[in-house]
C-alpha cells in the first residue's frame, strides 16, 4: 500500500493573484531516498511515483479517489490566513 498526502496549494508569494490556490492535489511519499548518481552526480531514485502529481477539485474527491485506489492518504489542512490590517499612517508612527 502506498502513502500520498493531500493538500491545498499555499498562495505564490512572489505574485498577488490566487490562480490554482483552490485545487487541491495528491502526492505520493517518495518511498526511497535519492541517491547521487556516481557518473553525473545528479539525486536520483527509483521511485517513479515521485513524479506523479494528480490535482482535484475538492478535498473529498481526492479522498475518494485514495480509498477507490488504496492509497493510504492524510489531509494536510489548510492554515488559516491570518492578515495584518494597519493603515498607511502608520510607518509614520
């Protein structure tokens, strides 16, 4: 049985726009770790499933889609967004 974890994706830092904040996707936890590789030195494994990255409209039907497939999957929540409300005159002070 295989292990993925289900999350929401985080808003890019680096832009104001909130595209693709609202899919929520499944990763599989890599089952070995990466190894360099002794002629290039690239990190590498064998573990192909690290490469899969499958994204759904909603929590449930990530789940759905685990249990459908046997996965073992967590839900990872999303934190809450705590914002910071000041006025402008207020680096003046």
């Amino acid at each position: 049985m295989t292990d993925a974890r289900i999350y929401q994706r985080p808003k890019n830092a680096m832009q104001s726009g909130k595209a693709r904040t609202q899919e929520w996707v499944l990763d599989f936890v890599p089952a070995e770790a990466k190894q360099p590789d002794p002629l290039m030195g690239w990190a590498g494994s064998g573990d192909t499933q690290q490469q899969v990255q499958l994204k759904f409209a909603s929590a449930d039907d990530a789940l759905a889609y685990a249990a459908r497939h046997g996965i073992a999957a967590t839900v990872h929540a999303t934190p809450t967004k705590a914002l910071k409300i000041q006025a402008y005159a207020d680096n003046f002070r």
